[in-house]
C-alpha cells in the first residue's frame, strides 16, 4: 500500500528515523506494508536524515497531527 500519513505510527516514524540509508528506509516500508520506489524512499530519507524529533514533537505526531508526516511533498509543519 502507498505510504497514508494520517496511519503511520510514532514507532515506524522512530524506525524510519533510525535508517542510515535510503535502501534501509525502503526495506522499512516494505516490511511494514508500504509499496514504495526506490526514488520515494530516496526523498523521503533526504528529508528525514536531518531531523532529530524532540518529545514535543513526537507528542504531536502521536496525537495524529496529520502534518507531521513529509508525505507528498508536504515537510514536517509540528
């Protein structure tokens, strides 16, 4: 399935976190369920690679703040 930003939970966001690579970012995805390209996971990981979430942040998207996903060109607006 397409990654769907209002299902992912704060466990995969820390997994996905944690990827060293864009190749570890999409063997995440798969085995969590999503069907992504090699190029989405290759965009997704620029956008993550820098980012350290603080708690408050990780609150938020554990609440469902449906923006704190970068998912279709959308960045991460916690």
């Amino acid at each position: 399935m397409p990654v769907n930003k209002k299902e992912i939970t704060k466990t995969q966001i820390l997994k996905a976190i944690k990827c060293k690579t864009a190749d570890e970012l999409l063997e995440l995805a798969k085995a969590e369920g999503y069907d992504i390209t090699k190029e989405e996971a290759e965009a997704y990981f620029a956008e993550i690679s820098d980012m350290e979430l603080d708690s408050e942040k990780l609150k938020k998207i554990a609440g469902g703040i449906e923006t704190c996903w970068a998912v279709d060109g959308c960045s991460w607006h916690c």
